[in-house]
C-alpha cells in the first residue's frame, strides 16, 4: 500500500511543478486578458463562438497595438457551473496573472466568480448573463455591457403592451435562473401595465417535444404574445409546434412570440414559415447600418466564412473596449477598472456602453427588436 | 378544456409513447436474453441521429436512405460492445461489472460525440417534419405519423419474429430459461450477438426517426435513456408487450402532466409510478417469465 | 510497516500538503479530493461491502447540502447543528431507500436508486419555494471560526484550515469505517455481499445489515454534501443531477471496489486528472469514460490491484505476500 501511496504522491508533486512552470512569462507591455468561457459540456456552444469574436479583435488589434501595448490571451474552461467556474478562475489568476478577465456566460458561474476577482483585485467585464444580481448589488471590479433581465424585461412588456396592444400574455421558459428571471420580470412589468398572464409555463433542458405544451397554450384562449425564453435548440421546437397547433402567425393564427434569451440570426432558415411574424430582442443587429458594424460582419465572414452571432459580437465587443480603456491610459488591473467605470458612450457593434454606478451598461440602444419578414430576413423594429 | 384539448394531448402522449417504445425496445430485448443493462444504448440512438444527418447532408442521400444507415451503424456498434464488453466479462460471472462497463462506454461516446459534432444543436428537417395533418380540430406532424407507423410495424414484425421463427423462439427460450435452453442445443453464444445486433440496430434506426423530432446534441440520448430504463421495467424487463404498454403510459402521463400540472413535474411523475411498480409489482405490468427472485 | 506507522504516516502526508501547494487554485483542488474521497468511502461501504449497487449516491450527497444549508439561511441555525442535522436526514433518505429497495437485487435496485436519484434533483430543482431551484443561493459562509479563550484558532475562509477541517473529517470516517470492516460486523457484510442465500442461512439478517449499511453509506455523503455548500458558497440543484452518481462510481471502481483504501486513491486521481489533463480540452472526459471502462475490462480491481501487481514483480523471490 505504501508504494503506491508513495508513487501517487510523488506523481503529485511533478505535475504541479509542471504546471507552475507553465506560468508565462510577464512580457513588457503586454496587456494579459483571461477568459473564462465554457469550452465543456453542454454549454461549449457559448464558448466556441465566442473564442471566435475574440481571436479576431485579437488579429486586428495586434497588428498595430494600441498606446505601445499588445494583447495576450488566455483560455479556461469553466463550463457554464459554479465549481469548476471558481477552479478556472482561480487558476487563471494564479499562473497567468490577467490584467482584466472576461466571461462567463452563464449566471450561476459569474456570480461563483465574482467574489474571487473582487478578493484579487483583478476587473471582470461580462458581457453573457442576463441575471440582476450580477450587478445588484454587483461589486466595484464587476462590469456588465449587456442589459440585464430587468432592463429587457421592463422594456418588452411595455413595447408588448403600448405598442402591440397586447392584453393577454403566455410565458414559456426554461427551468434556468436566466429563464425563470427573465419570466419573472416580464410578468411583473406586464401585469403592472394592466395586462393579464394567463399561463406560465417552465421545461427542463431535456423537453424534446413540445406538441404538449403547444396544446396547452391552445387551450387557453386569445392570447395576444408568447414571451419565450430558452435557447436555440428547443427554441427552434417551440415556434414549430406553435405553428403547428395554428397559434402563432406562422401557423395562420394571431399570436406574436416575443422575447427570447439568445435566437441567433439563421434561426429563421432553420425554423422555417413558422417564425413569421417573431419579434425578439437581440443583443446584435445584423441588419445596423453603422459603419462599425458593418467592417464588423466583412471582417467576420472574410475570415471565419459565416455571418456573426451576437455571441461573436460580444466577445469582439469585450476585448475592443478594454483596448479603449488601454488607449485611455489603462495598464494594470487597478486602472483598466478605474478606465472601465469611467467608460463614457463608447461605441461597440452591439450598440454603445456607458455604465452606471453599480457598473452596469445602462445604454437602450444595446436592446435591439427584430422582426421576421415573410421571406424570413429581419427587419430592425427602431423601437430604441 | 374542451374534448379537443383533452383528445390531442391523448395523441400527442400516443406520439411520445412510440417515440420512447422505439428506444425501449432494444434495451427490454438485450435484458430479456443477456440479462444485461446497455447503459449506453441512448449514445446508439443519438450516433444513429448523426449518422442519419450526415448521410443525408454529406452524400445527399435520401431520408428513407439515411434510416438504413442508421440502422447499420447501430448494428456495427452493438456487435462491437457485445463483443467487447458483454462476451468477456460474462466469463466472469459478474452481473454488475458490465453495467458499469457500460457506463464508461456512454461517457466516452457523448464526449467523443461532442468533440466530433460541436454543441451546437443540428436542424434536422427532412420533407416531413413540418407537414402537418390536421382532422377534427386535431393535428399531427408527417413526422410523428411516420414515426406511429414505423414503430407499429417493427413491434409488428418483432412480435412475429418472437412467436413464428425458430430463431424467435429460441431467443425466447433463452430468456425464459437460460440453463434449459442450452441443454436443448440452442447456442447461446450467437443467439446473443445476434439479439445484440438487432437492438443495437433498432436503436440506431430509431435515432434517425427521431433526429427531425430530438434537439440534436451529443447529449440527446441522456434526455431520453433515463425514462426509457423506467418504461422497461414498469412494463418488465425482457417483455416486448409490456414496454409497448409502458411506453404508452408514460407518453400519456406526459402530456397529461403538461396539460394540468407542469411539465417539470413530469419525471417525478414518472420515476414515483417507477417505484411504486418495483414496491407492488417489480416483475412489471405484464411478465411471462418465471418468478424471478428480483 | 505496521498499521499505526502507515496512519501516521497519511495523516502527514495530508498535513504537509496544503504547505506544498501553496496557492488557491491547488488548494482548491486538495479540498475538492477530500469532499470526493468522503463521498467514495460512503459508496464504497454501501457497493463494495454489502454488494448493493447504489446508483443515486447524488441524491444522499444534494440533500445532506441543501438540508444544511437551508437551516442555516432560512432558520438561522448554527453551522454546526445543520451539519449534524444535513447528516442525518442524508442518512433517513438512505433509511428510506434501502428500506424500500431491500428486497430488491441487482439491476433493479440500480435502476431503483438511479429513479430515487432522479426525484430528489427534480424536487431540488422544482421546489423553488423552498429551494430556490435553479436561481441559487449565493454567499454560503464556511464554519464559524473555532475560537478558544479568546483567541482565534481556526479561520475556516482561509483555504488550508478548511483543508485540515475536511480531511480531518474524512480521515475519522476512515478509521472509523476500517474499524468496522475489521471487526465481526466486516465479515457479517461481506457474508451478505458473496451469498446473501447462504448467509441468511446462518441466521444473518440481511435485510437489516443492508440497510444499516445504506444509511452509513448515505450519511457520509450528506457529510460531503455539507462541506461542498460551505465551500463553495454557492448552491444549484445541477451540482447533484445524476451524473455525479456516476462520477463517484467510476472513483470507486476505479480505485478497486471493495478495499476503502482503493477509492481514496481513486477519488484522488480521478478528481486531479481532469485537472492535470485541461490542455486537452474536451477530450479529458473522454479519458475519464475509458479510465472507467478499461478499468472494468481488464483490471477489475482498480488501482489497489495495479498496485499488488507492481509490488509483486518487483519481489523477485521469496512466498508471495
């Protein structure tokens, strides 16, 4: 017993002298950007893509540098779940020594996270998760570019309300803390306005068929908007069997499905006639006819050969502002964050950012509404 | 609620219950004659749902085309787990030891899968799937019609195979009694390959008829292997018409639950009707074997 | 070496490590081994001894968590109290299941435990009332400070003390379940494990044994359960869906069912590997799968068997051991 006791402990030891000696190399200005995405699991589908955003601001910026500085990066897996999200944070922090990190995307893993940045001093610029309390009460290194569930939630029910003229409403989500929040927020806002919810509805990630609640949605009478939070996968099922069961406009019936976590653009091709008729928020609007945005979409599809998503847009976004907060005079941990909080309209390809004092990213005109054209291109609602 | 609600959430629970007999079926048969769990049956389901989409897009092959490959790759895979995994560590005597083979098995094809494929959910649509049938205020998908229908037949031709064919037979008797069946010169060895094949085959098939209807992940065997396990031994391990029962009830129970309860609540639904059989009845609902000492 | 020396010898080993690695991320790691160790000697006294195979050790591991936890946040009791009460009701559900499933064998009390597993997530994540489900309960604090006549002598946010507090636990529960092994009761339990026929015959109770071997199982997990919350400092039900089960099967197997000191060193590995192996990205599961599926293939015995083999070749002479 005590041979292999030996063997393991020794085994042990050599690989963590391994590892340590894996820490780089702190190079003259350099400015060292961590990234905690989920590259595992279910969830490496965020992770993939925004490794992608990433890797081009990266190529562009690096080409000339911004103030004499160039940008290194380095990836950690923390699969969208609070333990191993703290694991990668931890180690991040530890051998690469980020001067600013960005990520997660999931809510449970960034608010896992927030308080080990806060303890090492290190800013957190999150740009994927939608929960309130990221920012409420947040904490001085945390920063948000995105609006969060009650920013969107607030602003859906009321352009539901005023500019719809719906009165009834059907909640449909995912048994997520993104989904059950954003739910929650909406139907609040919508009640408050004077409207009525008649059903709310949450399914687990595993629901494959979705005929049955579509049947139930049915039953319920003239509903006016579908709120729908979940992802793409079982997102692209709900508007099928919407349509199938003849509620939504898509399938001939009056129903507009509005809202939605994350609905890149494609879904349409994917979901067919179904879709006619959806109105989304999104985080980035393909059809923006900033200059910005529009280099943005050349650059992606000339090197990746696919239009980009929002979470592609993001990711760019995260890593082109803290290239402005480096033009400002940021360096180190501590004066990227001043340079963060102090950020004032700055303009990213998913709309411009300006944070508040609990660092959140108050800017509307980050909410953008889309709606789907009978031939299944968007049109940008100017609702903002 | 009208009769209409309470009638299509009776057809659509008739769906699902065929969606989960078509992947309950190989594991009641391998049950059945090995006396053993497959736990990575799912992956065969899900790598029969990829097989089937990769046919189709890559060679641009027909769906109909694409089933029948799927149906030889899940018939490839089972002959190379039995061979593998099952006929080994039969020697040895052991009956859990495979199960956890098994697991190890699933965890490294989801994760191959997931390397291989990307998380990122496939669209499946095939000429069917957003074709809908509509009678009475009632609708159905082309789809799930096919899929009623597919699953009737091979139940159909399953049923006969059991009862007429001499091969049938003897994978019964297998079943019912292993010691006596090789006493009567039934080689045990290749009637279990062979019943190996032939689920591992259902299963790969049944992925391809579910590809249109299954959010398309690595992952989409996980959502269903678990009720599938509940549905085989509510309706008794190693019984075809018990399964067919039990997945009907199950289906039914789900879109009931949907309709009146929460859809959340459905697996707990599920799993308590799946301890309370094995408190009353563990051999399940309908059991021809012999009093097993469960 | 004589027992005594190789305890001490371990309980060294555990105190000098947290003084090697010195930095979060490692000790991180260390804690994660000691919470994963105490979950496998719980399953493996439950698997391995009475030959009962338990696949919702989850369950036991999400309610000793969350039943603590609960107390602490919502009811304001002592940390120490909703410890001992997370232990427990971990061990009462244990009761219940076991006593349930008893008369059942084999597959259909995996299957049967795998189903338990799976209510006790969907109510974790369902009842949100009470639970919070998927929203989470953030800020859980570690233990209270030990402080003696004044002074402070354990500060459990500090990453080591938390270390010495786990592995100490989990050391106790060692020598305790070594004990038990050792002792009539060990070969009462591995009576009922090789033929429960026969052992009834000799006027065993197997039932009873069956269960009381479930809820230590069960227990133990609920122990991990309590210093996984406090550890963290965050709470969601995903953290015990089913899966986890099989993780701490496949330590078990993988250590060498059966032993208790096998899962310790599987629990170790298969907690470190994944670690060590993050430069393979999403291939590190991959190699998780294989470890557990060649492990059953071709060494049954887990690692304690690799490790007879090594030390049998390298005695070239002389009785074997």
């Amino acid at each position: 017993m005590i041979t292999a006791f030996r063997a393991l402990f020794l085994g042990l030891a050599a690989t963590s002298l391994l590892a340590v000696g894996q820490t780089a190399h702190a190079q003259d200005k350099t400015i060292k950007i961590g990234a905690l995405f989920p590259i595992s699991g279910p969830g490496s589908y965020f992770g993939a893509q925004d490794k992608q955003g990433v890797e081009l601001a990266l190529e562009q910026l690096n080409r000339t540098g911004v103030n004499g500085y160039k940008f290194a990066i380095q990836y950690e897996d923390s699969s969208c779940a609070p333990l191993p999200a703290t694991q990668a944070a931890k180690r991040l922090i530890e051998q690469f020594k980020p001067d600013v990190i960005i990520g997660e995307e999931c809510s449970d893993a960034t608010l896992a996270v927030m308080p080990i940045v806060e303890q090492a001093k290190v800013p957190l610029l999150n740009a994927g998760s939608s929960s309130i309390k990221v920012t409420q009460p947040g904490n001085p290194w945390t920063f948000r570019i995105m609006p969060n569930e009650v920013m969107q939630g607030v602003n859906l029910a009321e352009n539901a309300y005023k500019r719809l003229n719906a009165r009834t409403a059907a909640l449909l989500f995912e048994n997520t803390n993104a989904g059950i929040g954003n739910a929650q927020v909406f139907k609040e806002n919508f009640t408050k306005l004077g409207g009525k919810v008649l059903a709310e509805i949450g399914f687990g990630r595993d629901v494959n068929d979705f005929t049955a609640i579509a049947t139930r949605v049915a039953g319920l009478g003239k509903i006016d908007v579908i709120p729908t939070y979940t992802l793409e996968g079982q997102g692209l099922k709900i508007t099928q069997a919407l349509a199938q069961a003849g509620i939504t406009k898509g399938g001939g019936g009056g129903a507009i499905q509005i809202g939605t976590i994350w609905l890149p653009f494609g879904f349409e091709q994917k979901a067919g006639k179904a879709a006619l008729g959806y109105i989304r928020i999104v985080q980035f609007d393909p059809t923006d006819t900033r200059d910005l945005v529009k280099k943005f979409i050349a650059a992606f599809k000339a090197k990746y050969n696919a239009d980009p998503t929002h979470l592609n847009a993001h990711a760019y976004d995260q890593i082109m502002l803290i290239a402005d907060v480096v033009k400002r005079g940021g360096k180190d941990p501590q004066s990227i964050r001043d340079g963060l909080a102090a950020t004032k309209n700055f303009s990213g390809v998913t709309g411009s950012v300006d944070f508040d004092k609990t660092n959140q990213n108050t800017k509307m005109d980050t909410v953008h509404y889309m709606e789907t054209k009978p031939d299944m291109s968007w049109t940008s609602l100017k609702w903002n | 609620m009208t009769v209409t609600i309470v009638l299509q959430q009776a057809i659509n629970g008739v769906v699902l219950g065929s969606l989960y007999v078509l992947v309950a079926l190989g594991l009641t048969l391998i049950y059945g004659v090995l006396v053993q769990i497959n736990f990575a049956h799912a992956d065969f389901v899900t790598l029969g749902a990829f097989a089937a989409y990769f046919f189709m897009h890559l060679v641009g092959a027909s769906y109909i085309l694409s089933i029948g490959v799927a149906f030889s790759v899940g018939a490839i895979l089972g002959w190379m787990i039995n061979a593998s995994i099952f006929t080994p560590l039969r020697r040895k005597g052991n009956e859990l030891l495979p199960l956890i083979a098994t697991i190890g098995v699933s965890v490294m094809m989801q994760n191959l899968m997931l390397a291989w494929f990307g998380p990122i959910p496939y669209a499946f649509e095939t000429q069917y799937s957003n074709q809908v049938v509509r009678f009475a205020g009632i609708f159905v998908s082309w789809q799930n019609v096919i899929i009623i229908i597919v699953s009737s037949m091979t139940i159909a031709l399953l049923y006969a195979f059991m009862k007429f064919t001499f091969l049938g037979k003897a994978l019964r008797a297998v079943s019912q009694d292993h010691e006596t069946a090789g006493l009567m010169g039934i080689n045990q060895n290749q009637l279990i390959m062979l019943t190996f094949v032939i689920a591992s085959a259902l299963a790969g098939m049944a992925g391809a008829m579910l590809a249109p209807v299954l959010v398309l992940t690595p992952f989409a065997g996980t959502s269903v292997i678990v009720k599938a396990f509940a549905i085989v031994i509510i309706g008794g391990f190693g019984n075809v018409e018990g399964t067919i029962l039990a997945g009907l009830i199950v289906g039914l129970i789900e879109s009931y639950t949907t309709q009146f309860l929460d859809p959340g609540l459905i697996d707990i639904v599920v799993f308590a009707l799946l301890l309370l059989m094995l408190a009353i009845r563990p051999t399940g609902l309908i059991s021809e074997r012999r009093e097993e000492n469960v | 070496m004589s027992r005594r020396m190789k305890y001490l010898l371990a309980a060294l080993s555990v105190f000098v490590l947290p003084l090697i690695f010195n930095d979060t991320y490692w000790r991180t790691n260390l804690t994660i081994c000691a919470i994963n160790v105490l979950l496998t000697l719980g399953l493996d006294f439950i698997l391995g001894y009475t030959g009962q195979l338990n696949l919702g050790h989850s369950a036991f591991y999400g309610l000793g968590a969350y039943v603590s936890t609960l107390l602490i946040v919502k009811l304001g009791v002592p940390f120490w109290v909703a410890f001992v009460a997370g232990i427990g009701f971990a061990g009462l559900a244990g009761m219940f299941l076991s006593l349930f499933a008893v008369r059942l064998r084999g597959h259909y009390l995996a299957i049967a435990s795998l189903g338990f597993a799976v209510i006790v997530y969907q109510i974790l994540l369902n009842w949100i009332s009470l639970t919070q489900g998927p929203l989470g309960i953030y800020g859980i604090s570690p233990p209270p400070a030990v402080v003696i006549a004044g002074r402070v002598v354990a500060d459990f946010r500090s990453l080591t003390a938390f270390f010495y507090l786990v592995s100490g636990f989990t050391f106790l529960v060692y020598l305790l379940l070594n004990q038990l092994v050792r002792s009539p009761v060990g070969e009462t339990l591995t009576a009922i494990r090789e033929d429960e026929i026969s052992a009834a015959s000799l006027g065993i109770n197997c039932a009873a044994w069956k269960v009381f071997a479930f809820v230590v199982g069960s227990a133990v997990a609920g122990a991990a359960g309590c210093f996984y919350a406090s550890f963290v400092g965050t709470l969601v039900p995903d953290a015990f869906y089913v899966t986890e089960a099989f993780n701490v099967l496949a330590m078990v197997i993988v250590g060498g069912v059966g032993t208790l000191i096998g899962p310790v060193f599987g629990a170790i590995f298969l907690t470190l590997l994944p670690e060590v192996l993050r430069g393979v990205g999403d291939l590190r599961l991959v190699v998780y799968g294989a470890a557990l599926t060649f492990v059953v293939l071709f060494m049954p015995g887990g690692l304690i068997q690799a490790a007879h083999l090594v030390r049998e070749k390298l005695r070239p002479s002389g009785p074997a051991s």
